[in-house]
C-alpha cells in the first residue's frame, strides 16, 4: 500500500497566484513607463519629417489572435547637416547686377548639401482603420530622435 500524496494547501495556490499576477502586473508598468519615456523624448526633441513607405504588412502570433499591423519607411535622419551646411555667401549689394548670380551661387549649394543618413524602420499601426489609408510610396510625417532614429512615431492628424 502507498502512502497517500498529501494535498497542498489552498493558501499556497492562492499565494502562487498573487505571486504571477504581481509580476504580470509589473511588467505591464515596466513596459507602459517605457513608452511613457519614449513619448516623452519625442515631444521634447523630436523631428518632425517626411517618410516614405515601403512596405506594408501584417502578422499574427496564433490564428485566433488579431493581426498586428506595420509599416516600413525610409527617411533621412541626420537633418543637421542641413542646418549646418557651409554656403558661400558673397557680400554684394542688392543694387548690382551680380546679385541674382550670387542668389543662384548660393540655392545650388543648398542642392548640393547632405541629406542625411538614409533610414529605414519599422512603426507599429495601432488599428486596421489606419492601416488601409496608406499605400506602398506614399509620403508620411514622422517624429524622431535624431540621437537614436529606431524610436519613432507616425504623426496622425
């Protein structure tokens, strides 16, 4: 004859319980306070420019579960170099002829400047509604860090 397993008690299930939802609890506020902090940086520093989508798709973790929807896009996200581009502006007064050619001089420096690092990322689209207004090639406004161009955000109107 076997000794009879004794059962566990139910203040241990109860325990181990509270124990899995405090912990599902404080990875919901670790992941929330993440994202908190990332909207934040992009109010405070972030750059506002225009994308241009690539690809569009979706993804499912099991076949009951609701898609996730993405975009892909490209961007230039050192802007700076365009702030700081050296043109070479020659004093003339407006009253000379010459000041046309030195407006010209200085609008195809401006053409000349760097654009930038060219970027592509991937942004997360919260909901099929917003999903179907956008096609492969269309342009959007984004807000990023220049600092760190993988946090991003689609600027919605």
């Amino acid at each position: 004859m076997q000794p009879q397993k004794k059962p566990i008690p139910v203040k241990y299930f109860y325990m181990g319980m509270l124990i899995t939802a405090a912990f599902i609890a404080s990875v919901f506020v670790f992941l929330w306070q993440k994202e908190s902090n990332e909207e934040k940086l992009l109010k405070e520093k972030g750059i506002v420019t225009t994308a241009w989508i690539t690809s569009l798709y979706s993804s499912k973790v099991s076949k009951k579960s609701n898609p996730n929807y993405f975009m892909e896009v490209m961007f230039f996200h050192d802007t700076s170099s365009n702030k700081n581009a050296s043109t070479t502006e020659a004093e003339i007064s407006v009253n000379t002829g010459d000041s046309i050619v030195a407006e010209m001089a200085k609008n195809v420096a401006q053409l000349h400047a760097p654009l930038g690092k060219l970027e592509t990322q991937r942004i997360v689209i919260p909901t099929y509604e917003i999903y179907k207004r956008y096609r492969i090639n269309d342009t959007v406004k984004i807000v990023f860090l220049n600092e760190n161009p993988s946090i991003i955000r689609l600027v919605t109107k």
